[in-house]
C-alpha cells in the first residue's frame, strides 16, 4: 500500500513540473489536493489504457524503435487534462506540442523520482 501513495505522489510532482514548465498549458487550479486528483486520474489511465495503446500499437513502436511510446505519452497527458477539466481539476492545453512536451517533462521528471525512491526502498531492505 505503501508504494501506491509514493507512486501517487510521483505522479502529482511529475504532473505540476510538466503544468509549470510546458508553455501553452493552463492549470484550472494549482491547489494540492486538484493536483493529487490529477495524479489519481492520470495514474488510472497509465494503469488501464496505455497498456492496451501499447499493444494495438505494438508494429509502430517497432518500426520507430519506441519512438511511437512518445505520441502514446502525449496522448495520456492530454486525456488526463480533458477528463480532469470535467471535474475541475484538470488543465487546458494549447495544441500538439503543448501535450508533447508536457508528457516528456512528465516521463522525465518520473523517471528521475522513480530513481531516487527506489534507491531509498532498497537501502531500507
């Protein structure tokens, strides 16, 4: 149980760099508990969705030597926006790019905390 609220909280950091660093996103609200929420929704996504985007588009992210995984980031973000915008907690995005980058910043920036929780799990082991 543990993991789930550290993934959780991964989640919201990764989500409120990519919502302050990515140009042409618009935050409805940057209250802590909207941006939990958004982790919530983006996580359910990540959990229930992208696997199944994963394997429909399994030939073009070998074509693309896993490039394609970006677009498929790009999409999760973007969705996790607009679901989030019905209950008030989500964001606008501007366009393609705007998406683009905030998917990368949020990747990036959960891969690197990713790193340093897993490093502070094993060391307790």
């Amino acid at each position: 149980m543990n993991r789930f609220f550290i993934r959780w909280a991964i989640n919201a950091i990764a989500l409120y760099a990519a919502i302050n660093l990515a140009p042409g996103i618009q935050a409805q609200t940057t209250h802590w508990a909207a941006i939990f929420g958004l982790a919530l929704i983006f996580g359910l996504l990540n959990a229930l969705l992208r696997p199944l985007l994963q394997l429909l588009t399994c030939p073009l992210m070998f074509l693309t030597l896993g490039l394609f995984t970006l677009l498929i980031n790009t999409l999760m973000f973007y969705l996790a926006g607009v679901i989030g915008a019905k209950f008030g907690i989500g964001f606008q995005v501007a366009g393609f790019w705007s998406a683009f980058w905030g998917g990368v910043i949020t990747s990036l920036a959960s891969i690197a905390l990713n790193l340093v929780f897993k490093e502070d799990r094993e060391e307790r082991k």
